[in-house]
C-alpha cells in the first residue's frame, strides 16, 4: 500500500489565497463582502487571480450553487486544477521543496525548466509546484514573462518564505471542486452567467499615471480600450439580471465609464486601500479605489 507522506489534517472551513499576487483583494475584502447581495443563485469570477474574494466567500458558506473562476493566465488555471485534483502530490512535492527555499542557485535552476526541451512534457503536479515554488521565493510574488513568454522575476532573498500552508492547501482544494475552472478572456462569462448570478470582476487596475500601469500578469497588456471592453460586458450582464459587481483604481477613466450615466442603476462608490505591489516604496501609501455595483447595495442586503 502507498503510504501517505504526511498526516491529512481536519478540515477547517477556512481557505485562503496560497499564491501572492499583484492585486491581491486582501484588504478590500471587508467592501467588498458589505456589498454582496444577500441571496444569488451562481458566482462568477473572471478575473481570479489570487482568489481572495472567492476563498472569503467561500468560507462563510455564501456559495450554495458554484459557479466559475476564470483567468486568462493560462499556468495560473492549470495550477488551480492541479490543487483541485491532485492536492496530495502536489503538497508532498511543496514539502520537498522547502528545503530549498533559501537556495538562490536552485531558485534559477527550477525557473530554467520553461528554457529547456521537455517542458512541456512535465506532469501537471511538476508544473504546480513550480509555479508555486517560484511565486513564494521571487521578489514580491511578481508573475512576469519575457517577450518569448519565459518566466523572468528575479529571486526574492526572502528568509523564510512560507512554500506551503498544508493544512490550507487542502480547504483550497475543497473550495475550488464547487467551482469549474476554465482559461479565457472575461468576456466568456456572457456565455454562461445567468439573471440571478452573482459576478465579480477584479482587472487589471486602470493606471493611475501613464507610467504607473502594472499589466504583466499575462505578457499582454489591459489598456483603456480593455478597460471599455470591461464596461460594455458590465452593462450587458447588468440588463440581463445578474448582480454585478466591480472593484478598479479611482482615475478619470474609470469614474467616466461606471458613472450612473454611462450604466443605469449603477451604484459607484470610492474606498481607500493601500495598493500592495510598487516597485517604489516610497508609493505604498493609500489610495482611492472604486467599487461599482449593478444592484442597490442597500436593498439586495434587506433580503431575508
Ligand atoms: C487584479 S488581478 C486579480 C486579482 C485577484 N482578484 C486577487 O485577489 O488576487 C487581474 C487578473 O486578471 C487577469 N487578466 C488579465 N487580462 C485578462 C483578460 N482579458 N481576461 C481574463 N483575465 C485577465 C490576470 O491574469 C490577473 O490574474
């Protein structure tokens, strides 16, 4: 018989995000949570990224039907899968690398493998765990590729990073089989949302100054006429009944295209956060954010 390479603990009904990433929601989330209409049917998530809001969601039991994340970061999904399907490997695999979590030389060594033939040909639990593995070791959990779609972020010099929360790792996975997961741009979730369904999305955040923007989640930009892209399937899930929600940076281009004119029944509101990836310290402060939703925030929470 296999034996197990480590205890499978009690569940715990908490999961949280266990990649970071630029834009993480982590502290929108209270906003974000006061604006969730009290009942829906499915949730959908086209921008997931870390999956902050989803995680939260998820662990107060506001998920009864499922739905779908989404990303158009085609690894990013593929790793969601593999936590979902093959989370003992995976795990096991992670524990192996801990040892190395201080190890420069063999950051750059397991960040080459996408240099090298047979990448490709690599099982999907190699895979995970060394997009995990980097992510936790490289300078600020940055996803960036190069121009030939090679992994780049330098490694991070961090003392100890965290490779994998075990006991978090399966609540993740537990979350993640009540949801499809699919690859794509998000204007796929017109095909599937329905009136009643719940959608949120998370963009890459308008920049707030022309050399500001930070888009390499992809290796393809998200500029402003993404950003209209973005409104127009907004407006279009809104006529259609589903309960839309959307969290941007506060600039003139975002107040123009969620304002209550541009979008009937809109509800547009500013929060403040503190933006979590600058390369500049010195720009960590707060800012304004903006979070639109399609329904009246006050009346969808009456709902008993
Ligand atoms: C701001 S991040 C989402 C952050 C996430 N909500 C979190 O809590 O970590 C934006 C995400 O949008 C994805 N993205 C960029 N362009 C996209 C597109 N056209 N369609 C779908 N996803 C896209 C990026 O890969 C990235 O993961």
């Amino acid at each position: 018989m296999r034996r197990r390479p480590h205890a499978i603990p009690e569940p715990l009904v908490s999961a949280r995000p266990f990649l970071k990433w630029a834009g993480g929601k982590g502290q929108l989330l209270p906003e974000l949570t006061r604006r969730t209409p009290a009942r829906f049917l499915r949730y959908h998530e086209p921008f997931m990224g870390g999956g902050a809001f989803f995680f939260s969601l998820w662990s107060s039991g506001r998920l009864r039907h499922g739905g779908v994340l989404s990303d158009y970061n085609r690894d990013l999904i593929a790793c969601y899968q593999t936590v979902r399907d093959h989370a003992e490997d995976l795990i096991a695999k992670l524990l192996e690398y801990k040892a190395h979590a201080n190890d420069r030389e063999y950051f750059y060594e397991v960040r080459s493998w996408d240099r090298q033939s047979g990448f490709e040909q690599r099982s999907q639990v190699d895979l995970a765990a060394r997009m995990i593995f980097l992510n936790r070791t490289c300078y600020n959990g940055l996803y960036r590729l190069n121009k030939k779609g090679k992994f780049n972020a330098p490694f991070g010099y961090y003392k100890k990073p965290l490779i994998v929360d075990v006991e978090n790792m399966y609540e993740v996975s537990r979350a993640l089989k009540s949801v499809d997961l699919r690859h794509g741009d998000f204007a796929d979730v017109l095909t599937y949302a329905e009136p009643g369904d719940f959608v949120y999305f998370d963009p890459p955040y308008a920049p707030l100054s022309p050399t500001a923007s930070f888009t390499h989640y992809t290796g393809r930009g998200f500029g402003e006429d993404q950003q209209h892209r973005l409104a127009g399937v907004f407006r279009q899930l809104a006529e259609r009944g589903c309960y839309v929600m959307l969290s941007n940076s506060y600039t003139n281009l975002t107040r123009e295209i969620y304002s209550s004119d541009a979008i009937s029944g809109l509800s547009a509101q500013t929060v403040r956060a503190s933006r979590k990836i600058n390369c500049d310290g010195a720009k960590r402060g707060f800012i304004d954010e903006l979070i639109a939703c399609s329904y009246d925030v006050d009346r969808e929470l009456a709902v008993t």
